[in-house]
C-alpha cells in the first residue's frame, strides 16, 4: 500500500515539477544565461540594500551597539582607533600576510 502510494506522490511530483522552470539552470544559450546570471545578481544586491536600509533605519535611538563595542573594549579586544594599535597591526606580519600584503 504504501509502496504504491509513494510511487503515485512521484509521479504527481514530477508532472508538477516538469512544468515549472528554473531560470538559473542552464539553457544552452549564452545571452539568456548571462542574462539570468546578471538578474540574480541585481535582485541579490537589491535585497541586500533592503536589509541593510531596514537595519540601519530601525531605530536611530538605540545605542546598544556602543555598549557592546565598550564591553569589547573592557575584555581586552585592541581598540582600532588608538594610534598604538594602529602601528602594532601595521607591523604585524601575520595579519598583512591574511590581507594578502606581503
């Protein structure tokens, strides 16, 4: 029984699936490819620009981020704005080699 309704859920599926389309496959012609390639690319920037609006227009009166930013601070992370700083990490060798600097 459940053999034979497994197989009919398949072949229901795939009927459904055949009909639908998927733009970012590969359809053998290089315009509409680029094209498509360039579509995802712009709806993904504009997401991205709708997330980072909603974020950052959310509420102008919370300061929490200045708080967390002086507990790091208090448990020892480097402040980047301290000139000290600033020349301990532009002679650090190890993080200019992550940078790709030397």
């Amino acid at each position: 029984m459940f053999k034979k309704l497994a197989s009919r859920l398949r072949k229901e599926n795939k009927a459904v699936n055949e009909n639908i389309s998927c733009p970012i496959e590969r359809s053998g012609n290089e315009f509409m490819d680029g094209l498509t390639k360039k579509a995802v690319r712009l709806y993904e920037k504009e997401c991205d620009i709708k997330n980072f609006s909603k974020l950052v227009l959310s509420n102008p009166e919370n300061m929490s981020h200045n708080e967390m930013v002086q507990e790091l601070f208090e448990d020892g992370v480097a402040d980047p704005f301290v000139d000290e700083k600033l020349s301990m990490l532009a002679d650090n060798k190890k993080f200019l080699r992550d940078l790709g600097l030397l």
